[in-house]
C-alpha cells in the first residue's frame, strides 16, 4: 500500500477506493471461519432510514396523533426530543406514547416504512446480494428484510428462543434483534436491549461467535458497537482478529488513525476505503471486489460446485439448507443446479423446498426486459423448465404420494397463472403490446406441465390463459408450436371434446379481432407455417372426436370475416376447393380453413352433413356454395336429390370449377331428364367477361357453352355431342384449361429457348443461316405453362463451332441484322475464351468491311457493336495462346483508330452514376479504350521498345475534351500500372492533371486497389498532399476509407515513411482519426497480415504507438493471433490495451492454438496473458473439455502455473462455464 507524508513528518497509510481482502480473511473463507455482523449502515445505502431518522420519524408521528382536545404531544416537547441524541431513547419515548394513547399500530406502520418493508430491490443494486456470496456466517441487528432475500427462507432467524449454539448453522442468517416482519420480536427499546442483552443462552451464542470465528463488521457506527463492546471484552482471547470495514474521504489519513484506536481497544483491526468518489455507495464496490478475490483466490467456486453435485445425486435432507444457500448467494451456481437437477431423476426431492422458497412464486414470472434502445428481449424461467421436468417424474411416485405432487404442481401453475390473467385483463383494455405481463416462451413452459398432469387439471380458464398468450407484441412461435404438438394431442387422447373446441375457436380467429387493426391482408392468429402444423398433425383427429362442431365453428368464423369484408375468400385466393397445382399458397389463413371445412365435411357421414349442406346452398357467399359443390360431388350418391332439386341454375351465380368437376366426375351416372335439366341451363346461359379477348357475343356464348359441353361428353349423349360439335364450329379456340376462367401461370424466371436445334442450325451453309435469320419472326410471346419465350440467338452456336461460321467466309454476314451481328462478335469472343480455333484473318478482314459501310454507322445498336469488336480484340490481343498474330497487329490498330474517329459516344454525367468508373468498364469506349492499352502493351513487349504514338495521340487529344476527359481518366487511374509502364513521364504528368481537376475521382479509383502498393503512385500522392487532404476527408463508404488506410499501411511496412518523420501520415491519421478510423487500422492491418507478409515487429511498434498516442482500444488484442508466441512485450501491450475496458463476455477474435506454442515455452507470459484476458475481456465460451483451452490449462499446471491456472478455472466458474472443473479438481486434490 502506498505511503504519503504530511507536514508534521507523520506516515500514513493511504486510504483507497478498494482494500484488498485481509489474508485473515482469505483463510477464514477457505475454513469456514468467517462471521460477517451487518449494520444499519448497509440497509441505509439501499434507501432505509437510520435508526435517529426512525426517532425523528417516530416524533412526527406522535406530534401529528390527537389526544382528545389537544396533540398526544405539542411542539414545544417536539423539538426538545429531537435534540435527543440517544436513539434508543427516542424510539422507547415514542413507542410508550403511541402504546398508552392506544395508537401502536401507528409505531408499527412507521417502523415498517423506515425499514423498507417488501421493498424490491434490483439485483445489480443490491448490496446484499452481493454481500451474500461471502462464504460466512451471517448475522444482522438490522430489523429490515432486505438482506433475506439472499438466503434460504427456512433459515432466517430472528425469534429469541432460536438463538443456541447447539443450532448454529453457517446457512442461517440471525437477525439478533428480531425482524419487522414479526414486531414481537423487535429489540428497539432501552428495556427490550437490556433484557435481550442480559440472556445468558444469547449472550453465550454471541460469546462464541466470537471466539471461534474471524468476525467482520460491515456497516457499524460507534454507537451500535456501543451494545457489543463489553461482549467483545468479556470474550477469550481469539488468535485470529475480528475486523470493521470502515469509509473515510482522502486526506482524513489522521483520523482514521485515530478511529482505529478505539478499535484496537475492542480487539478490533479496521480496514479502510474511500468514498470521495461514490460515496457511501462505494461499499457496494468494496463488496463486489472482495467477491471477485473471494471467487479467484479460493476453493469456493468448485468447492460450491462440487457440493451442488453430491446433494443432487447423493440428496438428504441434511444438504438442503447448505444448497440453498449457495445458489441464493449464486446466480452461475443456481443456474447449475437447475441445469444439473434437470438432467437428474431426482428432482422430486426439491419441490417442497423449492417452493417454500418462493422459486415458483407467481411474483417470479419473468417480465420482458427493455434495453437501453428501447427494444425488449423476452426471459426464460428456469425454475419452470425445472418443474416441468419434475412433473414429467410424477408418474414414477408411489399412489399416495403420486396425487398430493399432481396437486402441488398444480396449484403452482393455478397461483401464477391467476396472477398472470389477473394482470392481463387489466392491461388488456388498452391492449399495450408490449404489456410487462405478457412472456410467450414462459407461457409455453405452463402449457407443457399441464399435459404432464391429469387431465381434470386442464380447465376453461387453462383455454382462456392460452388464449391471452396471444395477446403481445412478442414472438408467440413456441406458444404455437406446443399447441400443435403437445396440447390438442393432449386433449384428445383424453377424449375432451369441449375442451378441444374452445381451443379451436381460439386458434381460427382472425388476427385482427385481438389486436382491433384495419389492415387490408386477412392473416389468422397463429402464423401460417404453425396453423398448417396444427391442423396438418390433428385435424383428422379433431374431426373424429367432435365431428359436425368443427364445420359450425369455421362455417361461423368464415361468415364473420365476410361480413366484415366480402371480398375475402375470392377465386384469386381460393383458385380450387379440392387440391391443385393451381392453389399455389395452401398455407394460407383463408386456404387452411377452406381446407379444414371441407375435410370435415368430406370425413363425416353424410347424414350429419345434409343439413349444413342445404343451407351453405343458399348462402350469400360464393365461397361456402363451391365448398357445398365439391361436397355434392364428393358424396355425389348421397347429395344428388339436392343438386337436382335445384330452383334455378347455379351455372352463371357460382365460379365455374367445382360445378364442371362434378359435372365431368358424374355425368354417366346421369339420368335422361337429369341430362336435360342441365342441358337448359347451358343453353341459357350469356356471355362471360372472361372471354373479352374473343370478338362476338355470339362466338363468347359458343365458347363457353362448348366448354360446358365438354364437360359431359364422358356420357356419350348423342346431343350433348352434336352440342358440342355446334358450338365448336362456331368457335373451334381450344380450350386450355376446362373448367377454369382464370388459370395462374407458374411463377419463375422467363427462360428463352431457340427456335431452332443447335445441331440443325450447324449443319446449314453459311448461306442457309443468313436465309434462316433473315426469315425469323421474332415472336415476343410467353408461353407461360412452362415460362418460355422464343428467341433466336446465333451467340451460343457460334462460341460452340466456330469453324462452322469462319471456314466459308464471314463477309456473308455482313446482309443479317445488327443484333445477330453483335451475338456472332459475342460468340467469337467466348469461343476464343475457350480455347477455340480463329482465323483472325478472316474476322479482322469482316470487322473491316462491317466498320467501313455507312449502314453500321447509322443503326442504334452500333455502341453494343463497338462493344463486341473491342471485346473481342481485347481478348485476342491480350491472349498467351492463340492470339492475334503480330502480323496483323497494324490492321487491328487501323480497326481502332478508324471507329475512334466515327463513333459517337454517349453522353456521360459523372453524378448519375454511383460508381462511374464501373459503367464506363462496360460501355463501348470503355472497351475501345481498354482495347487500344492493350494493343499498345503488345506492341511494346514484341518490338523491346516502348512506341505507342497513335495511340498516345488518341489518349492525349481526349484528354483536352470536356466531353471524352472522364472517361478517358477513369481508363488511365484504372490501368495506371500498365501505363506507368509504357510511359513512366507521361503518366505522372496525367495523374497530377487528374488528381487536379477530378480529385475525387481520381483518390477513389487509385485507392481501390488496396492489396498493392507502388513506390511511383505513393510518391505522387503524398509529395502532391493528397493522402495528407485523404485524413480529414468524409469518405462515402467503410470500404473506401479501408482503402486509403491499407495505402498508408502498405507505405509504413514498406519502410516509406518511418513514425519518426516530421510528416509520417500514418502519425497524422492516429492523431487525428476517430473511433472508426482506429477499427480499420486495426482490422486492415490484420487482412493484410494474414494475406501478405506485413512485418511482425511493425505491427507491434504501430501497436505501441496506438497506445502512446492514448488511441489504444481492446479490439487491439486480436492482433495477438499475427504472432507466432507471445513474449514479454506482446504481454505489455495486452495489459495497456484493456486497462480501460470492462469485461464484454466472450471472446471471438482471440485464437487458441498459438496460445498452445506459448503455453510450452513461456508458460509465465502464457499464463499471465489469459489471466488478464479472461479477467478484462471475457471468456472462450464455445470452449469444452479436452479443447484448446483445457489443454492449454493442463500444460501451465504441468509448468507449475498453478496458482494463475487457479485464478482462471475460477473466472470461468464465476461466469457459469463448468468445463474446466474436472481440470481444477485434478490438479487441486487434498494432500494425503
């Protein structure tokens, strides 16, 4: 500890923010020789009054009370009892008062306010949580209940007659002078503290506390040791200390000194901290600390560990109480034991306790939680998962036991879940989506235990509770997904008809009836996907057990979403009642109910069923009379009398599919007069508007009836035949799709086909191919069965056999349109990409002719064209196999040039275009550009000189347009390299102009090329300040600004620039950069890293760097993955990089295996560095047994590393990872 010296020459120990625990202490934890006395000052940080506060308090009250005419006291008498200083004398005052004027109940009240009574406190600022996870023994003079939380219910003590040493037990808490939830234990008055004080079985208890135990004061002041100063005197002498915890501000060095001789006098040694900072609230922290070295300097951690194990396999009623009070002080450890239990078959000895400890209390439903972006996640409970794993255990219990557990479980739920609706149908009145009561994932847990029950457990109100389920703004997936598989088979396998209705009416309903919306799209309550489940795995069942109910509800259902909109359930949605490639959207709502309502009237005998179908006949809704059609057809025998009983036809009132199936499906059953009967309503019938596209009335009615008419000629009826043939005479249009007047075509990408075989096409002359282009027809036309348009395209057969074209000549080709022009360029080009032979005589002598005639010149298509030849040129000339020959290299260059000085380039505005060096790549002069670079290129490799005049020329006198300047530039800055090669001068000149005129452009597209850098480029750009403008300049996006780091970076390991140059940018650009700046340096550095040879010892003089020019941050550490082991200094700047950051929970960007190298030769390093790693940033938690962690572990034990491998076992336990405690318990086993 660090020393300070005053004016007086005194030495004082200075006081701190966090003592380290004393190694007094440390040794009483691992012995179990702690005892921790907790004062009114803890309670007092989490809001309690203190005790002269309750005086004051208390002396309101009796002022404010009336006895009789006049106050119980005046203001007079008020003012001098508060200038009282004795506490205990002012409570005793106003507790006689309020007693002898009959107002007790006022000094109860007032007490309990004082105390916090059932205050809820958050666990992140609950002191006493965190006090609780001391391995000690607890006792308290507080009366509050704030600390029992922390603790096992059954072992809170607080009656006097419970106070014996023959009792004590270290997981009890002992309120030594009552507590406020039993006033008649209370010790507040002189004569309360006299007597409890003078019981010779108390004082005995408190005697040899004492005396055997290491005792810690937390939250004492000098008046409260006041009533245990004479037992500490009257004690034996302990050989270990007792100690106080004690706040002091920086500077009261003096006085605390002397504050610590009266101590010493009580046997006493004080141990001190600062609250300059936090205040009083600093004890908290002091807490958290000792906590944290508690868990990383001792046993407990895996001793806990090892103790949860034994009483869950090994259980007994003597191991409850030490359980219990691990995982309340533990929430790592509870959520242990719950996963261990869970897996265990010996659940069931943990209900009775864990209920009476309030573990699946209704108070404990996990309400959503809100972060910070006002967005909520949703909890699980894990105490519910648990019961539902004890309630799939019951079974196994003898029958009198069996029945008393059911009704346990069950009045668990029935007490949550009446909270829960109780809540519920408050909140429902508005509606609140995101209603605090509403947690769909622990609804669904509720749900699972009832199907573990017997069924007479499963009421109404179970249906209503699954219902409200429904009523949040939360994700109600798992809801969903247990009805469809746990509750509906549930409930009819118990045969609970009702039950199961109820149920269905709750999961048919539309959405919008529970959340009152307006929106157009119909959906039901359950998402398609879980409906479909639901009723696809017990629909069938469902029918059987409650047969013609199923059809009445959706029938009912169906008719209350029509009344709301009439539009719903049309032929769009519903193409087909029955199964069909045509229904394409099955899943969905509309579609399933259509389906569940026909299946049951299909699956029920058809007695039940005539009545239904006699009134869905008459129905207003066209969708419940073609459900009755189909059913007609479906039970044709049974249902015919009704559709020939018909008043008047349904041919013209009713879409047409499901009346010509059953038509077509019957119609030899057909009697003659039933013959006649529908061969009138055909003849009567008029003229559909589906048929617009056909030209008269007449030829619509022919049509149609002839479609009629088709459907019976299975029936072989001479007049129905002669019908047929009469209407088809009139109109012979082939019906495509009988029975249907919308028909949807199959979704998909529109595929072209040729109209003509690739080997047909091939085996014709030249001659013959130009006859066959010039006589196609394009048709434009979809044929959209199999969505395919015809068009003919020469580019395919051209790149496959070449020879087939060039061997007779291509001039002939010269006489086919422009766009078969383009495609024969654009085949010639893939064959060669291809390895394909070319005469480039031949092709080169036709791109002449077709470049030379005025017609090419004239067409729209002539940019495309311009395209193709450059392309192709591009490609021959850049070629390692059969390329264009030297030979005719001049008859490319006059290719060029002549289109250079015709073609008509269009018009380029840099602002339209996101990225224009892109569209400029992919346009003709692009291309005619990029073609006459590698032409130059050729030339200067074959003669060993680098001429390239005429070409020069072009790019020069472009350069001076306006209008041809950009793309001429992007073409330069994209292919500055081979530039730079054909002219080193020249090119520097042109990229100053550039840079001057289009900076932007220019810094965009030479950066773009991150991966290389070279010495030429980085010269201009710096010596020119256009990195220096680059630092401050707002890039357009993440990765352009990735792009000029990696250049700066690129520079500096290429020795460059050194950071000890005045004008080093890299320098420039840490001092100057922000938060987003630091990341790329850091992620760029590692990309070029793992893809280059970037230089270790220049990573790690930038990473010192960073952190001397404070821009340090933890996402820094990464870079330990680009060494190949870690040394001292990598250790260093590990430490400087995460002294800032608090633990962020797991690690991902770390890697194990060079920590494996490491671990062998520097074992200290090694295990320092994961110490401090897993301490600050967090842990491997996708880590498990035998994996690069535990084998790293395992060898720093072997290198005797203990002492740090020990620290890190423990952090992983503290956090709730459990994988590495075989490891800490081998290398950790008691010495025999």
């Amino acid at each position: 500890m660090k020393e300070t010296t005053d004016e007086n020459s005194e030495t004082f120990l200075t006081i701190r923010k966090l003592p380290d625990l004393p190694p007094e202490i440390k040794t009483a934890i691992k012995e179990n020789k702690l005892a921790i006395f907790v004062g009114a000052g803890v309670s007092r940080i989490l809001g309690c009054d203190s005790w002269e506060q309750l005086a004051n308090n208390l002396v309101e009250v009796c002022f404010s009370v009336n006895n009789g005419d006049s106050r119980l006291i005046n203001f007079k008498t008020k003012e001098r009892l508060q200038n009282i200083r004795d506490s205990k004398e002012l409570v005793t005052i106003c507790h006689q008062l309020l007693k002898q004027s009959g107002n007790e109940s006022l000094f109860e009240k007032q007490m309990k306010k004082s105390l916090c009574f059932k205050q809820e406190i958050p666990e992140q600022k609950n002191i006493y949580k965190s006090l609780s996870k001391i391995n000690a023994l607890f006792l308290t003079t507080n009366a509050d209940t704030l600390i029992d939380s922390a603790f096992p219910q059954r072992g809170i003590i607080y009656k006097e007659a419970d106070f014996s040493m023959e009792t004590l037990d270290r997981n009890k808490l002992y309120h030594l002078h009552g507590s406020i939830k039993d006033t008649e234990t209370l010790v507040f008055t002189a004569s309360q503290y006299i007597q409890r004080y003078n019981d010779l079985t108390f004082t005995s208890f408190l005697k040899t506390i004492f005396e055997k135990y290491h005792v810690l004061f937390i939250g004492y002041g000098l008046s409260e040791f006041e009533v245990l100063d004479f037992l500490l005197k009257k004690s034996e002498p302990y050989t270990g200390k007792h100690f106080t915890l004690e706040p002091f501000f920086k500077g009261e060095e003096q006085f605390r000194n002397l504050r610590a001789l009266y101590y010493k006098d009580l046997n006493i040694q004080m141990i001190d901290y600062s609250i300059d900072e936090n205040g009083y609230k600093q004890l908290h922290d002091v807490i958290k600390f000792w906590v944290d070295q508690q868990y990383s300097l001792t046993e407990y951690l895996p001793t806990a560990a090892s103790q949860i194990d034994d009483a869950i396999h090994f259980f007994s009623t003597e191991k409850v109480d030490s359980t219990l009070r691990i995982i309340k002080s533990n929430l790592e450890l509870e959520r242990y034991f719950i996963g261990e239990l869970c897996k265990s078959e010996k659940a069931l000895n943990w209900l009775e306790y864990l209920d009476q400890e309030g573990s699946f209390s209704p108070e404990k439903y996990p309400k959503p939680i809100k972060d910070n972006n006002d967005k909520f996640s949703v909890p699980f409970w894990p105490y519910l998962k648990l019961l539902f794993h004890i309630s799939k255990e019951i079974h196994t219990l003898k029958p009198e036991n069996k029945l008393y557990t059911y009704k346990k479980v069950n009045s668990i739920l029935n007490s949550i879940v009446e909270l829960q609706m109780k809540n519920r149908k408050k909140e429902i009145t508005s509606l609140s989506q995101n209603s605090e009561f509403q947690n769909p994932n622990v609804d669904s847990v509720i749900m699972e235990i009832w199907t573990e029950l017997p069924i007479e457990y499963f009421t109404f109100n179970s249906i209503e509770f699954i219902s409200s389920a429904f009523d949040t703004a939360f994700s109600t997936i798992l809801v969903e997904s247990m009805i469809a598989k746990k509750i509906f088979p549930f409930l009819i396998k118990h045969k609970s008809k009702d039950l199961v209705l109820a149920l269905l009416k709750v999961i048919l309903q539309p959405k919008y009836e529970r959340n009152h919306s307006d929106d157009d799209e119909l959906e039901g309550l359950l998402e398609e996907y879980d409906l479909n489940e639901t009723l696809s795995k017990n629909s069938d069942n469902i029918i059987s057990l409650c047969k013609i109910e199923v059809a009445k509800i959706v029938i009912g259902i169906i008719n209350k979403i029509l009344k709301k909109d009439s539009v719903q359930f049309n032929i769009v949605s519903i193409p087909t009642i029955e199964e069909h490639e045509q229904k394409t959207s099955p899943d969905k709502y509309q579609s399933q109910l259509v389906t569940l309502l026909t299946k049951t009237l299909e699956l029920e005998p058809s007695k039940k069923v005539r009545e239904i179908v006699k009134q869905l006949l008459v129905s207003k809704y066209e969708i419940l009379r073609r459900i009755v059609f189909h059913i007609i057809n479906y039970h044709y025998k049974e249902f015919k009398d009704i559709f020939w009983n018909l008043e008047k036809s349904p041919l013209e009132t009713t879409y047409i599919h499901e009346i010509y199936e059953l038509l077509k499906k019957n119609c030899q059953n057909f009697s003659a007069g039933e013959l006649e009967t529908i061969t009138t309503w055909i003849e009567e019938i008029g003229a559909r508007d589906e048929l617009k596209d056909l030209d008269s009335n007449s030829e619509k009615n022919a049509y149609y009836k002839k479609e009629w008419f088709g459907a019976l000629l299975r029936c072989e009826n001479l007049k129905v035949k002669e019908l047929h043939q009469k209407y088809n005479s009139i109109n012979d249009t082939p019906i495509k799709h009988p029975g249907f007047h919308r028909w949807l075509y199959g979704a998909g990408i529109l595929k072209e086909k040729n109209p003509i075989e690739k080997h047909e096409f091939l085996k014709k002359s030249n001659l013959e191919k130009i006859e066959f282009i010039n006589n196609y027809t394009p048709n434009n036309e979809v044929n959209y069965d199999d969505f395919i348009r015809e068009t003919l395209s020469i580019d395919e057969f051209v790149a496959s056999s070449p020879e087939r074209f060039i061997r007779e000549g291509l001039t002939p080709f010269l006489k086919i349109n422009i766009k078969y022009q383009i495609d024969l360029l654009r085949g010639l080009k893939y064959a060669h990409q291809n390895n394909k032979w070319l005469d480039w005589g031949e092709i080169l002598d036709f791109i002449v002719k077709l470049i030379s005639g005025n017609r090419f010149w004239q067409k729209e298509l002539n940019a495309d064209s311009v395209q193709e030849i450059a392309s192709l040129l591009e490609t021959g000339l850049n070629s390692e196999k059969k390329s264009i020959s030297n030979e005719y290299l001049p008859m490319v260059e006059m290719i060029l040039v002549s289109i250079f000085e015709e073609f008509k380039e269009e018009k380029f505005e840099q602002s339209a275009y996101k990225d224009p060096s892109l569209f400029i790549l992919n346009t003709g002069i692009g291309r005619l550009l990029i073609a006459s670079l590698e032409l130059s290129l050729r030339k200067s490799k074959e003669r060993k000189n680098k001429t390239w005049g005429t070409i020069k020329q072009i790019f020069d006198n472009r350069l001076k347009s306006n209008s041809q300047r950009t793309s001429t530039s992007i073409i330069i800055l994209e292919f500055f390299q081979d530039f730079h090669f054909l002219d080193s001068e020249w090119l520097e000149i042109k990229l100053k102009d550039i840079l001057k005129s289009s900076w932007e452009l220019a810094m965009k597209t030479l950066l773009s090329n991150g991966g290389v850098l070279y010495k030429f480029l980085y010269d201009i750009l710096k010596n020119g300040g256009h990195y220096a403008s680059a630092i401050n300049y707002n890039f357009e996006s993440w990765s352009q600004k990735e792009h000029f780091i990696s250049h700066l970076l690129l520079g500096y390991d290429a020795d460059f620039e050194e950071f000890s140059d005045a004008d080093s940018l890299l320098i420039q650009l840490i001092r100057e950069g922000n938060t987003e700046s630091i990341s790329i340096i850091i992620k760029t550095v590692t990309r070029l890293s793992e893809h280059s040879n970037f230089k270790i010892e220049k990573v790690k003089l930038l990473w010192k760097k960073l952190i001397e020019l404070e821009k340090s941050s933890s996402d820094l550490i990464s870079w330990i993955n680009l060494f190949p082991e870690i040394d001292a200094d990598l250790l260093d700047l590990v430490v400087s990089s995460i002294s800032n950051n608090d633990n962020t929970g797991i690690i991902y960007d770390i890697k194990l295996p060079t920590l494996k190298t490491s671990a062998q030769k520097s074992p200290v390093i090694t295990s320092e560095f994961l110490y401090v790693i897993t301490k600050n940033i967090g842990y491997w938690d996708w880590e498990k047994k035998d994996g690069d962690l535990y084998q790293i572990l395992e060898t720093l034990y072997k290198k005797k590393q203990t002492d740090k491998a020990n620290l890190i076992c423990n952090l992983y336990l503290q956090a709730g990872y459990h994988f590495l405690r075989p490891l800490y318990e081998k290398y950790n086993q008691p010495q025999s």
